[in-house]
C-alpha cells in the first residue's frame, strides 16, 4: 500500500510535539524536584474541591478616636497616629524593646494644643498592651520619681508636667509641654473619659501584690519583671517592692510559678546564679527560713535570701542589715504559706 505524504508528514509532527511534551514535564520534574519546589503551585496535588481561600490581611492596630479627648480650650492641629510593633521605634526611639517585650500591640498618639497659648500641648499616648500585667509592668519599670499617686486610681500617678495610668490592659500616659498647673489641670478631663472608654479590669486585679505585707512598704514601689529580674533568665513574671524599716531599706520579690516542682525548680536555678557570681553561702538564722528550703547568701557585702512556699518563690535582695532581711523574709514566707493553704 503506498504512503500518503501528508499524512506521514501530520504523523510526524505528531510525534515531534509528543515527545517534546515529554521532553518538557521530565525537565519540569527535575528542575522542581532539585529546588524543592511546592507542587500545588503546579496544579499537582491541589485541592480542587472548593475555591481556593482568600489571603488573610495583616491586622492593623486598632485605632481609638483620639480627637474626642480634647478637652476645653483645646484642639487637634493633625491627625491622630497609630504605630505596631515593626515601626513603634519611630514614635520612642531606645525604648520600643520595652514595650515589644511585654506583649505590645499598638500605640495611638494624639496632641492638643491650646487655643490660647500654641506653646502649651499635651501628648496623649494610649498603648494597648493585650493584658493587664503587661501594661502594669511597663508602668511600673519606667515609672518617675517625682511621683504623686493618684488615690483616684488604682495604678495611676502624676509628675510636675504628666499624668501616668494603667486602664485595663492599657498604659496612658500624658505629657505636658511645661510644669503648667493649668496643664494638669486640662488632663483630668482626658483622665476621666479613659476611665469611662477604656476596659477597667478591677474583677482581675493582681493577686500577687496582695501577698507583701503592707507595713513598712514604700508606697508605689511595687514593679513587675516579666523576665529576667536581677539579672536572671530564670526569674520571670517577677513582682518586687521595697520597705524602709529602722533606717535600713529592703528589697522583697515574689513570683508564682505553674506547680510547686516549678517554683522550686526557679527557687534552685536563682540560687545556682548567685554561687555563680561569687555569693556566699550563710546560715539561716530561722526555722521559718528552713522550712520553706530557703536559702541565705552574704552578696557582695548585701544579704540574699531565696525560698519556695508551695506554688510560689520569693526571697528579699541586696538588703543592707541581715536580720532586717530574714524578718522581712519570714513575714513574706507566713503570708505566702497561708495563700498557698487557701489555694488547695
């Protein structure tokens, strides 16, 4: 039978495009197989059962309406800004690592300024810290020294030229241009619609600054270290607070952990880091001590003492007079075995 030419020739074409096909998909798998390559971006795989999801945006930091806190005699001359984690540096320059390491979400800022007098401002910054522990341990670490509590509020306390509070899981604070009375003045109003619009998370109040016996303790001393407290890795979510008694001035810190293995485990490592760092072992001089598998240390010339009571660790630190120090420990550790009793 004689051959047709055009078919021979369609036949061959045929083949040609067939076995560069093929010649294409083995290269594909190589060149896919050698850069590890998703196959789902292929085709291969996919599941095709349904439409494919629409990608997830970013959440963007939650934006409050600044402008409604101007108070009388004020205005806004721009708009409010919002900063997250990634530009917070651009707001606080050498602070953001604070704040990034204790839970922050976002900061929203707004300035007024007054109508009378263009020199006069207060800046507002709301930063929303998700919890309330994170926003009173950046309260507490930065707190000024030439501070007034404000009895009107459980966490909250004014300078010459701000006011500083914590609103539920938020840290406020309020800066004035200069020591202006008229200033302070002009912030209360903003104070009050805080209170008013932020959460207030009074039912959740933490229970850990309860535990420090109330005599002798410096009012507004208390600070919350939710990592590395002295110096420590092992010291986290850490409350401390000071007292002054016969002249002599303590230094207590407490901290519960998930179980009392683990509070005993934080109790251990802590004292490790002292030997570590040349301190002395010393002699407890009371049974209470003893009993909560404290330890005491002569430091550097300071007394150290760390225990572990149940679920929870504590200790006094650098304190100047050891006897003060073991009677203050011995307080804390009576207060801490009674909660622990409660607890069960």
């Amino acid at each position: 039978m004689a051959s047709v030419p055009g078919r021979n020739k369609r036949l061959e074409s045929l083949v040609s495009i067939v076995l560069l096909v093929m010649l294409l998909i083995v290269g594909l798998g190589v060149v896919m197989r050698q850069s590890d390559v998703d196959m789902t971006r292929f085709g291969i795989g996919l599941d095709v059962s349904g439409p494919p999801a629409e990608p997830e945006e970013p959440a963007s930091p939650a934006v409050l309406d600044l402008d409604s806190f101007a108070p009388d005699g004020f205005k806004t001359v721009s708009a409010a800004r919002t900063y997250g984690p990634e530009n917070l540096y651009e707001k606080i320059n050498g602070k953001a690592p604070l704040y990034t390491d204790s839970g922050f979400v976002s900061l929203s800022t707004q300035r007024f300024v007054s109508t009378a007098d263009e020199n006069l401002w207060i800046e507002l910054f709301i930063y929303d810290m998700a919890a309330l522990r994170n926003a009173f341990s950046v309260y507490s670490l930065q707190k000024r020294l030439d501070s007034q509590a404000l009895s009107a509020l459980q966490y909250a306390y004014s300078t010459s030229s701000g006011v500083y509070l914590v609103c539920g899981g938020y840290y406020v604070e309020l800066i004035g241009s200069a020591e202006s009375p008229g200033l302070l003045g002009a912030m209360k109003p903003i104070v009050d619609r805080l209170k008013m619009t932020l959460p207030d998370e009074e039912a959740g109040r933490i229970a850990e600054l309860e535990f420090f016996p109330p005599e002798n303790r410096v009012a507004g001393s208390e600070k919350l270290y939710l990592a590395n407290a002295f110096g420590f890795e092992g010291l986290e979510n850490t409350f401390v607070c000071r007292y002054e008694t016969g002249g002599q001035e303590v230094t207590a810190f407490l901290g519960k952990g998930a179980d009392p293995q683990a509070s005993l485990a934080v109790a251990k490592g802590y004292c490790d880091f002292l030997i570590e760092n040349d301190a002395t072992p010393a002699e407890a001089a009371g049974e209470t001590i003893r009993a909560a598998s404290g330890r005491v240390f002569d430091f550097y010339g300071t007394t150290e003492i760390v225990f572990a009571v149940g679920p929870f660790f504590g200790g006094i630190h650098e304190a100047e007079d050891k006897r003060t120090a073991e009677q203050l420990a011995e307080t804390l550790i009576i207060r801490l075995t009674e909660a622990a009793k409660e607890s069960k």
